[in-house]
C-alpha cells in the first residue's frame, strides 16, 4: 500500500515538472528536488516504528553504560602514561563538541582504544564513544579530531545508536540485564558503522558541533581529503599513499572504509553542507595538543 502511495505521488510529480517545463519559466525545474521529497518521505515513514518504541534518555544511559561495563571499557587502565594524556585530551575536546547537542541528557564520554592498528571509531548507546589510536595516528589538526568526535556524537544526538536496540528493548521489558549480557559482540554492532544515511547525516551533524565548538570547517575537509587518498582505489594510482602513514597496516584502513562512504562521496557532501551554511572554510586549524 505504501508502494502505491508513493508511485501515485511520484506520477503527479513528474506531471507537475513537465507542466513547469512546458511553461517556460526562467528558473531550471529538474527531478532532483521532487527525488530528495520522495527520499525524506521515505525515511520519515522508517522513523514511525522508532517513535513508537522510542526508548527514554535514562535508559539509553542505563544501557550504554551497561554494555561499556561489560566490554571493559569503564575499568580499562592503562600504564601507559601516554595513553592516559590522550583519553584526557579525548575528553577534553569531545566534552567542547558535546556542549552544542541537543538531547542534554546525554553526559558523553571518550575511550582511547590503544591500539595504532584500530582505525576506526564507534559510539554505543547513551554516550559512550572509543576512538582508535590507529585513527588519531592519521590526523594533523585538532579540528580534525573535534570533527571526529562530532561525527560520532551525532551518531548518539540522532539516536542512530541506540536505534540499534531500541526495538529488542521495547519488546522485551524484561530489564537491560537479560539482554545486555553481550560483552564484545554487542560493542561489535556498532564497530560495523550505519546506514550510508545515517553515516551522512553524522557527518553534517557532527561538523556542525565542531563548528559552534570554534573549529574549522577545513578540518572536516582536510581528513576527508587524505581519507580519499588513502582509500585503497586511489592507493594504487598514487605515489606513495601511505608513506607518510606507513605504521598504520593498510588492511586496517580497509576496515575503516568497508563501514563508511566513499570518502568522495563524503567530502562532496561536507563542501556542500559549508557552503550552504556559510561556514569559513578558510578559518586556520589548531595543531595537535598530543601528537599521536
């Protein structure tokens, strides 16, 4: 039935566009406004079954902290004295970026999964975001690690993350306890990375916070730019992709680019979201506090 509705609508909008057409008018008519129409119907109608079993932000919270705990996350020490600079400076940033979301009740907290041949970062449920020391290794500019960390606070501010459970929760109503015991393979959901949507969106988000935090947009720029290069299409027509980046084992950027968009893609978008919301993609980059 939804189908039909859908078509019925996209017939009277190709009716509408060629009435345009025939009428000469001065301004350009093409399918591209009524096709992202028909796109943000189509994922306004995923969005019921979320609100119907929309979880609360405390239980969010519950069920976030609960799958860190058991993952190891909230007790992971380290002896590592550089490690414990960065999970400060991680927190440090992230809580900037943090302060311009809109569910307040989220307190969000950043993990360093130590480790250079993690390339990748993921949010789980309520807050809790791991950064990989592999992906921190890649970048110049802290306003590159703010959009990072942007990106994967949208992730939680959009309700991606918890979207994941949201449905087993609502169903069950048995406590988190008989279904949070996961330990690694409930983390490993969200390692996997979202919908290529969602995964935009967070990107748009995410360079949005790091924006309203005092960054640079260019930092969004400038990492999606070397991620294009080190893709591995674009690795074997280039020079030396990743000569500068040489510890950092190509199969690991691999894994980074199978759970994202092409970084082409993804750069595109970001220069389109700068432009529309007249952002100075000129503004200087702040180096490094911590080099990785």
């Amino acid at each position: 039935m939804k189908r039909l509705a859908f078509l019925a609508f996209f017939v009277a909008g190709c009716a509408l566009l060629y009435f345009l057409q025939r009428s000469r008018a001065d301004a350009p008519f093409t399918p591209r406004p009524l096709l992202y129409l028909l796109a943000d119907t189509q994922r306004e109608a995923e969005r019921i079954p979320l609100t119907l079993t929309r979880v609360s932000d405390q239980d969010e919270i519950m069920a976030g902290e609960q799958i860190a705990r058991e993952y190891g996350l909230t007790s992971r020490r380290s002896d590592d004295a550089d490690a414990g600079r960065i999970s400060e400076y991680l927190n440090a940033v992230g809580a900037e970026v943090a302060n311009h979301v809109q569910r307040k009740a989220i307190r969000y907290h950043f993990y360093l999964q130590n480790d250079k041949n993690f390339v990748n970062a993921y949010a789980l449920p309520g807050g809790q975001i791991v950064v990989g020391r592999g992906l921190l290794g890649l970048m110049k500019s802290e306003d590159e690690l703010a959009v990072v960390l942007g990106h994967e606070i949208a992730h939680v501010d959009n309700r991606h993350a918890i979207g994941r459970l949201q449905y087993e929760m609502a169903s069950r109503r048995i406590g988190l306890g008989d279904f949070y015991q996961l330990g690694k393979p409930a983390v490993e959901i969200f390692e996997a990375g979202y919908t290529k949507m969602e995964e935009l969106e967070a990107d748009r988000v995410g360079l949005g916070f790091a924006v309203a935090a005092g960054y640079s947009a260019a930092g969004g720029v400038d990492l999606m730019k070397r991620f294009e290069q080190l893709q591995p299409e674009n690795a074997k027509r280039a020079d030396s992709p990743v000569e500068e980046f040489g510890q950092v084992p190509f199969d690991a950027l691999q894994e980074y680019f199978r759970s994202h968009p092409s970084a082409a893609e993804r750069l595109a978008a970001l220069e389109t979201e700068i432009a529309a919301r007249g952002y100075n993609p000129l503004q200087m980059t702040r180096p490094l506090a911590n080099r990785f």
